[in-house]
C-alpha cells in the first residue's frame, strides 16, 4: 500500500533568516557584472579617477534605493515584492507592467545571460563548450535572426532546469545552495581585491593611473563629435556608464520577492536590503581599485573580451590567470543564478494569486513552494537561450536575450523611479499605515535618487534610442495582455 502524496501547501512558511536574506540580496547582485564592464565604462570615462566616479554614481544609486524600499518592505511584508509596492502605490496596471517586464525579459533574460556566461567560462577549462560548437546549426529565420543549439548554449540550459528543479524541492535547498555559494564568491571576489592590491602592485601603474588620475585618454566617443573631453561630453559618459555599472549592481530587490518567506519580514528584509547592498558595492569599488593597482588604464580599456579581472590575474598569475578566474566567474555565476530563480518565481505567484498571470503560478507544492511559477520562468528562460541574433555584414551571431536585456535597461529604471516615488504617495494616500521602518533620509535621500536616476534615464533616451525606445514598447506591450489576463480571471476560464 502507498502512501498518499503531500497535499499542497497553501501558505508560505518562513524560513529565511537575517543571514539567508543578506545572502540572497548579495548572491543575486554578485554575477559576472564586475569583472567584465569596467572595460566599458573606462573607454567612455577615459581616466581611472571618473572610471572610479561612475561606480560612485551606481553605489549611491543602488545603497540610497534600497535604503528607501525598506520602508515598502516592512509596510508589504509578503510576496511579491516590487511587484506588490506598484500595484499599492498606483494601481494595479503599473503592478502588472513591472511583473510583465520581469517575466519577459528581466529576470528571464538575466538568468539566460547568466547561465551562458556560466559556460562561456566552462569553456575556458572545456574547449568543447563554446558557442560556436554546435549540435544543431544556426538556422535562420529571417535575416537578422536564428536559432541554434551551441555546447555552451545546451550547458547554460542544464543548469537553468537543475536549478529550476532544485528550488522546486522546498526553500531549504534553495537557501542552502544560495548561502554557500554567496559565501564562495563573496570570498572569490575579496581575494581577487587582495591579490591585485598586495601581490599585483605595479608601481608603473600606480603613477600613471594615480598620478595623472583625472586626464581623459583612449576615449570611445558617447555620440558623433561628442566625448568626455568636454563638461557636458563627460556628464553624458557618466549617465551612459551606468548601463554597465547598474546593471552589474542590480537585483537587489529580489529580496523583496520573497518577504513572504523571511522570519520577521518588517525588520530583516530592509536590513538584508542595508547590508547586503553597503557590502557588495564596497566590494565593487575595492575591485577597481585592485584594477588599478595592477594594468594601466590602457589596459583596462583594451582587456582581450573585456575580462578586466583576468587580465588582474593573468598579471599576477602568468599563465593561470585566466584558468583562476573562469573558476571564480563560474562560482559566481551559479550562485547569482539560484538567487535569481528563487526570488523570480514569487513575483508571479503574486501575479496569480491577482488574477493576472497563469492561475496554475498562484500555487504551492506540497514543499510550500511555488513549483509552477518556478516550471513557467524555467521554459521560458531556455526559450530565450535559444534565439540569436545575426549580423549579416560581420557574419556574426549575438544573443536575443542580450538585445533584449539592453532594451529594458532604461525600462528597469522607469520602475525603479516610480516605485520611490510610491514612497511619496504612499504617505500622503495612506498616512497611518504602520511603517516599522522609514526611508532612511527622507525626504531628500529618495528625491535624491528620483533626481539622479531620471538625469540618466534623460540622456539614455536622447543618445541610446536604439536600445531604450524598444523597451518602452515591450513593457507598453503588457497594457492588452493585463486587460486579457482580469478578462480571463473573472470568467474563471484561464490555465
């Protein structure tokens, strides 16, 4: 005779402690990001010391606006997060375009772009894991695009689905692989600074970096006639700049997701927010001084692939530099991956349980979990690993997700702006509400931020229009399908 199976569960059960939530802001920050876009951002800033300004921009960015969200962490303490503090502060539609957003390309596209950035690194160790090895060639679809089935393309999608799988197993193992592998990479990374300042000091770089910290070279122009040379040239080059460090500081909300899990939301989720954020962006800015310890600012602008931090290493380490950090890298990004996946899928249980997503996403398995949520982001995950893109002049392929991501870079930002400013209306619609937590600064720290953010937002749209204008239109395109999905839900008819 068999046992019956476990009956679902119907609510969560909160297993995330001030320690498992710190781990999860961290982990799901901490991806690739850091040792790659310095590249970048040095050819548009061109002097080690606005390099080290444009990361000061992204730090106070990213710790002020989530010193500011803890005050909507601890007034919604349940899941849904981001999604949630949207929807309360306007309505329900602007809820439902940032979950839309998320699903389709943020946090999907992410985990896709992490997942193959794992293999890419694999590679390194495993030259049979490349994007150019393929089990079923490019085939096209029209002229800019394919699809294909590449090594590294099957590798990034094993771990998608083994991570997917894992998490649907109970929070517990989700928390347990995302606290030792947070653990790892903060540690990778704190090595990789130790390394540069102490056993990679180059004196040569050091007096021409320090000693000439401020004169623009080996510019990339930000627009034709425009560069950093000038006062409003170097203004644009920062706001552009932070497409690079944002990004690679983002995800920090995802702790918000999960409020539903975490013991004693109202006073652990905005200090997982504090801490979690203060620790990674001092990491980040400890980096790139290590980088600028250890190469040039010549060869931080010209790093082969932009792999800023294995060139540190590959000066330090002749030979099993870029070995070193390919393991480092592949830590990092296993562990930002299962941040990223466990966080996700409670935005869409949100969803569902508001009748605007899959009705199947709004429930829990017998392990408390959202397993269906969890199965929703996996597929379409893998189908955007799928897709590339093409450029028939350089006979070069790309990734559809990677265009996408760049897309809804501006969009990500459009939320994060209005979702401080819900802190302002919130105090005006509901001025008793129980706040354990108040925005730290307020009003001027999350002004502050609002300023700051739509001054970049402003010169992303006047000279980047071919990667933000699309985004507008991907999250404009959730207007019908939210109209869709409250028709469907008050018919009871919806999958």
């Amino acid at each position: 005779m068999t046992s019956p199976a476990p009956a679902p569960a119907s609510e969560f059960k909160r297993q995330l402690g001030l320690l498992d939530s710190t781990a999860i802001v961290i982990g799901s920050m901490i991806g690739s990001g850091i040792f790659i876009v310095s590249a970048e951002i040095a050819r548009q800033v061109g002097s080690p010391g606005w390099l080290l300004v444009a990361w000061l921009i992204a730090g106070f960015l990213t710790v002020t606006g989530a010193l500011s969200y803890g005050e909507l962490a601890s007034m919604f303490p349940r899941a849904g997060g981001q999604y949630v503090y949207l929807r309360e502060a306007f309505s329900p539609l602007w809820g439902f375009l940032y979950g839309w957003t998320l699903f389709l390309v943020i946090q999907t596209g992410t985990i896709a772009a992490v997942g193959v950035g794992f293999a890419r690194f694999m590679g390194v160790l495993v030259p049979g894991i490349s994007e150019s090895n393929y089990l079923i060639p490019p085939v096209h679809l029209s002229e800019g695009y394919a699809v294909s089935l590449s090594t590294a393309q099957l590798l990034g999608i094993v771990v998608i689905a083994l991570l997917t799988w894992t998490n649907t197993q109970g929070l517990k193992y989700g928390k347990i692989v995302q606290n030792i592998f947070t653990t790892a990479k903060t540690g990778g990374l704190a090595a990789l600074i130790l390394l540069g300042l102490f056993a990679g000091y180059n004196a040569t770089a050091v007096n021409g970096n320090f000693g000439d910290f401020w004169t623009p070279r080996n510019l990339t122009p930000i627009a034709p006639g425009l560069d950093a040379t000038t006062a409003f040239g170097l203004l644009v080059a920062l706001c552009v700049s932070q497409t690079g460090s944002l990004f690679s500081a983002d995800a920090w909300n995802n702790i918000t997701f999960t409020a539903g899990e975490v013991i004693n939301p109202k006073r652990n989720v905005p200090l997982s927010l504090a801490l979690g954020t203060a620790i990674v962006i001092g990491l980040y800015l400890l980096a790139n001084v290590a980088y600028l310890v250890t190469l040039p600012i010549q060869a931080i602008q010209t790093a082969p692939a932009d792999r800023v931090a294995t060139a540190t290493l590959q000066a330090i380490f002749p030979g099993a530099g870029t070995a070193l950090m390919a393991v480092a890298i592949m830590i990092s990004t296993f562990g930002c991956m299962n941040g990223l996946i466990l966080a996700g899928a409670r935005a869409y249980f949100a969803m569902a349980r508001d009748g605007v997503f899959f009705a199947k996403a709004g429930e829990l398995n017998h392990a408390s979990v959202p397993s269906w949520a969890l199965l929703f982001q996996g597929l379409w995950t893998v189908l955007l690993v799928l897709p590339r893109t093409y450029n028939p002049a350089t006979q070069a392929y790309g990734n559809l997700y990677g265009n996408l991501l760049d897309y809804v870079i501006s969009a990500a930002l459009i939320f994060y702006i209005l979702t401080i400013a819900g802190i302002f209306r919130l105090r005006v619609t509901q001025p008793h509400a129980e706040r354990p937590y108040k925005a730290f600064g307020y009003p001027l720290i999350p002004a502050l931020y609002i300023l700051g953010a739509t001054i970049i937002l402003v010169v992303l749209f006047a000279y980047r229009t071919a990667t933000t204008w699309p985004g507008l239109l991907i999250v404009l395109l959730g207007v019908p399908v939210y109209y869709w999905f409250r028709s469907q839900s008050r018919r009871q008819r919806f999958w």
